[in-house]
C-alpha cells in the first residue's frame, strides 16, 4: 500500500507559511546519543527544506532560532479531538483547545464534532472548515459524521473530510447507529463517497446488558458497565461490515487486548483497518478509578492492566497504528457528580508529548516508536499528507524538548478549559518548550505566543492560524 503519493497533490493546495533557520538541534528519535551532531533544519514557505550537520547551511540573512541543542521531533498530529464549538463553548473553544494542543507539542489535529450541529451536509460541514479556520491556532481536519442524513451528500462531504465518523450505539454523544442493517449501508455509502469510516465501537445491546447488571454502578465499575466485551463485539462486526463493503476503517480508541487481536487478524488479511488508542489505555487502569473516581470515566471505559500492555505489544507490532487523545473536556462540577450523573470524557491534549514520553520512561516504548505513534503514523493512519515526518518535503513543524527535564502537571495551569486532569501531580518530562508549525513560532521557552487578550474567548478570532490538512492524494480511499 502506498501511503504517500504528495505528487497527486498539486503545489497550490500547499497552504504556505514562514522562513525559518532552525539551528543546533537533535533529531531525538533517530538518534540519542550524546555525540550526536547538532543539526539545523531549514524550513521554507512553511517547508523543510534542508537538513544538515549546524554550520553547513547558508544562513541567507534568515529567521534563526537557536535550538540550544535540545531534542527535535516532528510536531504532534493528535487525530481524536473534540473541542465542542460551536455548541458547548462553555466546554472547550478553538482558542483555548488549540492552546493546549501546542502546550502538549501538536501542530496537527483532526477534530470529531460530537455536539449539534453534526457535520452531515456540504453546507455544514463547508460552514464548519470556515469556523474553524478563523479560529484554530493549529493545522486542522474535521471529520463528517456518517448518518443516513449525511448519505445524499456524502461524495460532497467526503471531499472536505479526512474520514466520515460513525458511532456503533447509541448511547455516546448524538448520531449513533445501532441497527445492524442500517451500519452496513452507511458502510458502503462511505466506500462508494472514497472515504475512510472512523468508527467508536461499542455493541449497544452489551451495553444496555451492562447498565442493566450494575444499576446502582459506581466509577470503579464503568468497565463493567461498558463491558471489554461491548467493544470487542463491536469491531468484530465492523470488520465484518469493512469485509463487505470494501474501503477502509479506523477504529478510534481501542481499549481491549481482544478488540487488538481482532484488528491484527484483520491486517494479517489484508483489510485496510487502522487503529489508534488514548493515552489513558495505556497509563490507566480501572484500578486507578479508586482514586479518580468519574475523572476516569470515558466511553468506551478503560479496562484492565492487562488490556493496556496488549495495546503497547500492539503499538509495538503496527498493529494500533498510534495515539490521539480523545481529548474530551467538561467542567469540574460535572465530573464531581455521582457516577450516573457525571458526563463521560477527559482532557489530556496539553500533555500529549510528555505523556507520550513517559512510556518511553517506564520501558513499554522505545524512542522511536513513542514518535511514531503520535507523528508519521498517527498521520498515516488517517491519510494526512506533509505531516508527522522530519523530513525534506514535510511541512516544518518542529517540537523541541529535553527529555531529562521533569516537571509535575499542575492542571490548573494547563490552557485548555477544563483546569482538572487524570494526570495532576504527575511528575512528567518533556514538556514541550518551543513548538513550530510551518515554520512559525507558535511556543518559545514554553511560552505560548502571538495571542494576546482574552484567554482564547469563544468569539475570539485569530489571524494566520491553522490551515486544513492536506489529505495524502485526490483520489478514492478505496483500497480494498
Ligand atoms: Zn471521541
């Protein structure tokens, strides 16, 4: 399969971006030793286009940004985010959520739009890139959502979206589907449009067998609740719906060493399945609920310690392709309610590379595979094109950090909205300290620039902020 076919795509759909002299850095994940050379990566018009040993590139009377010998990775693509505006601002915001996306080191986000308006008509989704545009401070896909109100326009749709989401039942956010007849023709409705289906896996009969066994549940027994079993049902039956329709699936935050198994033997047949995981499957366990209580309450729920380190052995594998938050923010007041009552998510894009990082810290990860999942293949498995790599051609987005420095999360001073984090008092290292995207500066010394004023009000507009995401090529998905 080939991933990346950038010739497809002609040079304007490039969005541009700055000139800049990224000078005395070291490119981490490929090498950490400490002779390593320091290096400088060239970016032009937003691009990379040089890197070599410090001293050896023409500096030209450029931009320079002295990268005092720190590590580099590319910048974050985090493909699982809900920022929930328009609709819940009072939630999250564009402003505010991109803050926290360059706090935690990502220049790339794919957002899924959980609250009305559903993104399911040319119109709404073409007013919705506008929306987005005047406000995020990084680079940005949406996804569609996959409804039979979305299928008269899906091909219109599909051509504005890196992938169609659908949720298999009922009860997470609004659009789910629970009729299996129903799930079939919006698969093969998004086959026909070229896109991928991005799909929240959970049987809804399983789960209403789970709300009914536990009626007085607790946090410490939403995996039982919203059962390992609920999702691993629910893969197996949109693998079978992938096997029929042909095209292409993701499954969004696998949880579950069987729903993992499914997705490996899916790939071992040659489907075009991908999967990514939340950093909170792989961190957390449902012990952690004791003391979370409904903090660590997500849909779907997180399971065993057992469940986790299947999902590392899969990062490990290429089975689970990488990591996007699920980023997911409600109001403290919300979460402190009893568990029945308490709104299921959780924030943690403002913590994405120190997270990332800290599985490198505790063995589960190498170097390289901690990058890979939140940057080339995060950015693989949803077709993005120009992000993700360190490399000529590539969009220049740079992380820089210092894998030795530690800092304990304190969540109340993350940018984001919601001021309340699973991961508060952690100690962490990483934090990212300067963050490029296409050659603009958007963090320097772990400053966050350029957005003066209000604290990123829902209102607020920016000015030369992200731009959409280019997809890998103008051509169907369909790879069946
Ligand atoms: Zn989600």
């Amino acid at each position: 399969m080939t991933i990346f076919d950038r010739a497809a795509l002609p040079a304007s759909l490039h969005p541009g971006g700055d000139d800049l002299l990224l000078r005395n850095v070291r490119l981490w994940a490929l090498d950490q030793s400490t002779g390593a050379p320091a290096m400088d990566i060239s970016i032009r018009a937003g691009r990379i286009d040089a890197i070599a040993k410090t001293g050896e590139l023409a500096v030209e009377g450029r931009r320079e940004v002295d990268g005092g010998g720190r590590a580099a990775i590319p910048g974050l693509v985090d493909v699982h985010v809900h920022f929930r505006d328009p609709g819940l601002t009072y939630k999250e915001g564009w402003v505010r959520g991109s803050r926290g996306a360059i706090h935690g080191g990502v220049t790339s986000i794919v957002e899924v739009q959980n609250c009305p308006p559903l993104s399911t008509s040319v119109k709404a989704i073409s007013d919705r890139l506008a929306y987005v545009e005047s406000r995020s401070l990084v680079d940005f896909g949406c996804l569609g959502n996959l409804l039979s109100d979305s299928v008269p326009e899906l091909e219109g749709i599909a051509a504005r979206v890196p992938a169609i989401k659908l949720f298999l039942g009922c009860s997470t956010g609004v659009g789910g589907q629970d009729d299996p007849e129903e799930i079939r023709a919006l698969f093969a409705a998004a086959a026909k449009a070229g896109r991928m289906v991005v799909a929240h896996c959970e049987d809804q009969a399983l789960l209403n067998a789970g709300e009914k066994a536990y009626p007085e549940a607790t946090a410490e027994e939403h995996h039982l609740v919203r059962s390992a079993e609920a999702e691993v049902e629910s893969v197996r039956f949109a693998i079978s719906c992938l096997r029929q329709a042909g095209g292409a699936l993701h499954v969004f935050h696998i949880t579950t060493a069987g729903g993992v198994q499914l997705v490996r033997e899916a790939k071992a047949e040659g489907l075009a399945v991908f999967a990514t995981t939340a950093p909170h499957y792989v961190l957390l366990s449902c012990e952690d609920a004791g003391r979370l209580d409904c903090f660590i309450k997500v849909n779907p729920s997180v399971k065993t310690k057992a469940d986790g380190a299947a999902i590392l052995t899969a990062l490990k594998d290429g089975t689970v392709d990488g990591i996007g938050t699920d980023h997911a923010p409600h109001p403290i007041d919300h979460k402190t309610r009893e568990y029945a009552k308490a709104p299921s998510g959780m924030p943690s894009i403002d913590l994405l590379w120190p997270l990332t990082l800290e599985l490198v810290r505790r063995g589960d990860l190498t170097a390289a595979e901690a990058v890979a999942s939140v940057t080339n293949r995060a950015a693989d498995s949803m077709r993005i094109a120009d992000k993700g790599r360190l490399q000529v051609g590539f969009d220049g987005d740079v992380v820089l950090f210092d894998p030795l420095k530690t800092r304990t999360v304190v969540a109340a001073d993350l940018p984001s909205t919601s001021k309340w984090s699973c991961y508060n008092g952690m100690e962490l290292a990483g934090f990212p300290e300067v963050v490029i995207r296409r050659g603009e500066l958007l963090m320097n010394e772990g400053v966050i620039l350029g957005i003066d004023g209000p604290d990123g009000d829902a209102g607020e507009v920016v000015a030369n902020g992200g731009k959409p995401l280019r997809l890998e090529a103008v051509r169907p998905h369909n790879l069946a």
